[in-house]
C-alpha cells in the first residue's frame, strides 16, 4: 500500500521554454497568446510565513520530462 501511494504522489518534471518574446503582464490580463500558459511559483518565507507567488508566461509544449533522466544532483556553478 505505501508503494502505490507514493506512486500517487510522484510528482511530474516538465521543461518548458520562457515566452521572452511576449509579456506576462498582459497574459495577467487575460490576453494569453496561443500556444503559452500562464505558471506560477510559490514562495513562502520561513520566518513571516508570507506567501509570495511569481507569474511567468511559458510555451504551452514540453520540451523534455522526467522520464529521460537517469540521474540529477546538486551542484553549486
């Protein structure tokens, strides 16, 4: 049972372009272009417990996923 609710919970890794060429102000507005999505990332800081959200225009198509992975680390550049 733990085994398939992990599995239920695996989360999926996507790659997906930024829309550089168009503005995620105006895709905030309602006027998102065809083939973009609006994204969002959240932030939470640790001490206030404030909630910080980020919008970012993407392409609508994935690029690459999880899948082709075989192995990831952290590394500092």
């Amino acid at each position: 049972q733990r085994a398939i609710d992990l599995i239920g919970r695996t989360a999926l890794l996507e790659f997906k372009l930024v829309d550089e060429q168009r503005s995620v102000e105006e895709a905030l507005k309602g006027r998102v272009p065809a083939g973009d999505k609006v994204y969002y990332s959240r932030k939470v800081d640790p001490v206030t417990g404030q909630v910080r959200r980020t919008a970012y225009l993407l392409k609508d198509r994935t690029l690459l996923t999880g899948e082709y992975l075989t192995n990831a680390e952290v590394r500092i550049d």
